[in-house]
C-alpha cells in the first residue's frame, strides 16, 4: 500500500524524548513503564480523556495466568487458535505470564482481585479454557486494571502522559521511525523520540456493532502500514459470541458461562452440545457462528444466567441489563466484533519491520492468537508484549529529521462528512467482512473500500483534522483486511469462507 501524499513542507521544529508511547491501554501503560524503569525518559500520547475510551477499560472476563502451570495455557491458546499460533510466541506469553502479573498488577499497582472465602485468589474459567486460572475483578476487570494503571504512570517521575492529543503520522527516514506528527497544531507537531511504540488498540469502529469504543479506528495500524512496515493476519476478525442483542451492545462476559450461564435459542432449548463437544464452552469462533445461525433459524439466542447469582456475583453487567429494561434472567444476545488477531508483525519484544517502532496490544500481530483467541489473554499480551517492548525501546538517541508538514489549506467540511463516510464503510464490513464471507462478497467489499479510500485521500491532502485521519486510518486498515481475506482461500478460526473445504474440528 503506497502512502498517502499529506505533505506540502518539512520541518525539524518540534520537541524530543527518549521513548514515545502511542496508546494509553494496559500495553501502552506497560511500556511507558517499562521504559521508565530502565532510566528513558518517556511521552505517553493518547487521545482518549477518559478511562473509558480506552478498550483495556472495556475488558471484563479477566487476565490469564498459568496458575504454575505453562504446558496447559499453551495447549489451551493453541487449540483455541485452530492449530495456527505461532509456538514460539505462546512460549514468550507463557513464560512471562505469571512474573509480569505479580510484579505489575499484584505488587506494584495492588490491583484488588477477587478473592475466595480462605483469602486466596477466586480464579475463574472461561470459553476454551480447560482449567481455573483467569485472575478477575467482578466482569468489570479491564477497569480496575486500567484506572490505577493509568494513575500510577501519570504520577511516575519519568513519564509525561499527554491525553486528548492524536497521532496522525509516521515520521520516517530511510526504514527508521524517528517518531510522529501530532495534531496539536492545525498542520501536526512533529514529536521525535529515539523509539517509538504503537499501543493503538483494535478496529472495533469499522463494524456497525463492536464490544470496543468509538475511538478504535485502527490508526497504529495504519499508520505503521502506509510506513511500510509489515502487518499478518488482518483477516482474522474475531466476533464475540455473547453480546446484548440490542441497541447499544454491550459484552457478557465468558466468565458467566464458565460459571455455569447457558445458551438457549428462540424454542427454549440448549444448543451448543450440537456443534461442539465442549458445548457453551467451546472456541468463540464456533460459538458466534452457532449463535448467529440459530438466532436464524429459531428468532433468537438468550445467555440463561438462572444457574448464576446474578446480581450478586456480575453487579456491572446486572446494572448494564437493567439500564436496558432487562429484569429477567434470559439476556438476548447476538455475535459482536471484539477483536483483531492480526496486526503489525512484531517479534518477542515488539520490534516491528522497521527501525526503531514497536507496537505491543492488539495493533500487534505476535503470533499468540493465530486465527482465534483464547479468553482472557488479550489484557495478558499487552502487558506482557508492553513490558519487553518498553525495556528494548530505551537506549537510542532521538534523530530529529525533516518531518511532514500537514496541509490544512482548505474550508472545514461538513460536521458529518466524516460520520457519513463512517457508516459507508461500517456497512461494508458488516455485510461483506463480518462472521462468515463469500469470496466474492470479499472481491465486492474491496473494489467499494478502494473507491471510498480514495474518495478520502483527497481530502486528507488538503485538510488536517482528527475525524479525518481517523477515517483515513480506518479505510486503510478496512482495505487491508479486504485484501487479506482475498488472498486467504482456507477456512479457518474466525475466517469463515463459506463454501470453503474446512476440516471437522473438534
């Protein structure tokens, strides 16, 4: 993909820290932290206000440990995956695990986890998990991670943490990133650092319904794409198989159904033992395209929480439901994007194909998940994957280098223009690139994402503003998943082909 001509002038004007962190989730936290800890200092920029704009916040289930036992998680993640994670990925995950939560989230930011009646940790299990080890907090655990977090590397000596505050470019000079233009002036701000990591978060807003906030857009990725740098995997689009089934949809949690929550169709009856030897708990891929296929065939899907104490064990989700008039113990539900398996290829510590960027979170493509996640381990990589791209970021000298100046020559557009565009290619995805594809519904979402990039790069070159560049990133990473899909033939984990020979799994 060529990049996109925004550039008029290049300046060197600008500010310099040692290590930059775009992303203000639990791997942009961790990085920022880790690199503080090694002697950089660091500027965290994200453009969310607020906790909740960040998808870490939105996290419920919980965060995966071993429980001291690494050869089980690993099974477990590679099952999940369909066969297709990366070994030696999982090993790194595995590996540091349990360190990087004790060290990080039990002893540093005293995160309160549940706790069983002895004083011990209160572990649960969820979806393909075959063993008790996910570490949570009510199904509200991305919150209480993120909050203290967040509060703790803001107060951090070392680091500068700069909210509301956008990345729109690359700055780039011969295969090295020397940092980034921000939007803090109406033609960018160029920022140089002696490394910078991308921690951007997910895609969630491309699909017209998502468990992620508005603001992920995908701008890492893109980004890093128009760049130059690599990114695998774009076609794996993980969709949630539980989320309310209403207007604004929001997640219910695996842990409920690791508690003993069941799934029911429109005719009352239990389902999943059809699909799946391990029923409710199956890999969320089958889950979803189960849901989604008998919600066709019998009206509707329902997450039964009558096993659970409810209101007693879930308070957040219990409150979500009532603010939505649901009183009752049968929750309708219907699958949700909620995750992007793919991203910028990075190796063991987060290096990506360029010098000097990193990216950790779910921007990044580790191999970890393959073609499917396993519950509970996406807030697990981004620390972990956070904590060894900060520590291997810190070291270089920043090269402040010519850096582009954005145009912003032209009249305002219109309030909506960005949000029209918006919908456009939300309903592309959805009808072409959702939970189950047709090559060539695959070809059609490519040729119209292709027009509407277009369409929105002629803009960009003479406007500079954030709902813009977001738009531009988000028909970026909207094409590179088109492209993906096109190039990928076999069925397989969240990439459904229909038609497709795909092996029995089981």
């Amino acid at each position: 993909m060529t990049e996109t001509d925004t550039s008029t002038a290049t300046t060197t004007d600008g500010e310099v820290t040692d290590v930059l962190v775009v992303g203000s989730g639990i791997a942009g936290c961790a990085a920022a932290l880790s690199a503080a800890r090694e002697g950089a200092e660091v500027l965290l920029l994200t453009k969310a206000t607020k906790p909740d704009d960040a998808s870490t916040d939105w996290a419920q289930g919980g965060i995966s440990t071993t429980r001291g036992d690494p050869d089980s998680l690993k099974s477990d993640i590679i099952d999940a995956s369909d066969g297709t994670a990366d070994p030696d990925a999982v090993d790194t995950l595995v590996a540091n695990a349990d360190d990087a939560v004790e060290d990080v989230l039990v002893d540093t930011l005293e995160v309160a986890f549940d706790e069983s009646e002895d004083g011990e940790f209160d572990y649960t299990r969820e979806a393909a998990h075959s063993e008790y080890r996910i570490l949570h907090v009510d199904a509200a655990t991305g919150s209480h991670i993120l909050r203290p977090f967040l509060n703790y590397v803001d107060a951090h000596e070392h680091i500068e943490v700069r909210q509301d505050t956008a990345a729109l470019e690359l700055i780039t000079a011969e295969g090295r990133v020397h940092g980034v233009v921000s939007d803090e002036q109406s033609e960018g701000h160029p920022i140089y650092a002696g490394a910078t990591v991308l921690a951007t978060g997910g895609i969630g807003a491309l699909y017209g319904r998502s468990t992620n906030p508005d603001g992920a857009t995908g701008d890492g990725i893109a980004m890093a794409a128009l760049a130059g740098a690599e990114v695998e995997d774009m076609e794996y689009v993980q969709f949630h198989p539980t989320a309310y089934a209403g207007d604004d949809p929001f997640l219910l949690s695996e842990a409920l159904r690791g508690e003993g929550a069941v799934l029911r169709n429109g005719d009352g009856e239990r389902f999943m033992e059809d699909y799946h030897p391990q029923g409710d708990l199956a890999p969320r891929d089958v889950v979803a395209r189960a849901v989604e296929t008998e919600r066709e065939e019998t009206g509707e899907v329902v997450l039964d929480v009558s096993p659970l104490e409810f209101e007693a064990e879930y308070p957040a989700i219990a409150e979500k439901c009532r603010d939505r008039g649901i009183e009752a113990d049968e929750i309708p539900v219907a699958p949700c994007e909620h995750f992007l398996c793919g991203g910028i290829a990075v190796d063991d510590r987060g290096r990506t194909s360029l010098d000097r960027l990193y990216a950790a979170g779910e921007c990044a493509r580790t191999g970890v998940h393959g073609a499917n996640r396993l519950a509970s381990t996406s807030l697990l990589e981004g620390l972990v994957w956070g904590l060894r791209a900060g520590e291997d970021a810190v070291g270089f000298d920043p090269e402040p280098v010519e850096a582009p100046e954005l145009r912003n020559r032209d009249p305002d557009l219109p309030d909506r223009f960005a949000a029209e565009k918006f919908t456009r290619l939300q309903q592309t995805m959805d009808e072409y690139l959702g939970l189950e594809r047709d090559p060539e519904e695959i070809a059609r979402a490519g040729s119209v994402l292709r027009r509407l990039k277009g369409e929105v790069d002629a803009y960009v070159r003479t406007r500079t503003t954030r709902s813009l560049y977001e738009l531009r990133n988000a028909s970026v990473v909207a094409l590179l998943i088109a492209r993906a899909a096109s190039e990928n033939t076999e069925s397989i984990g969240c990439h459904y082909v229909v038609d497709a020979e795909r092996p029995p799994r089981a």
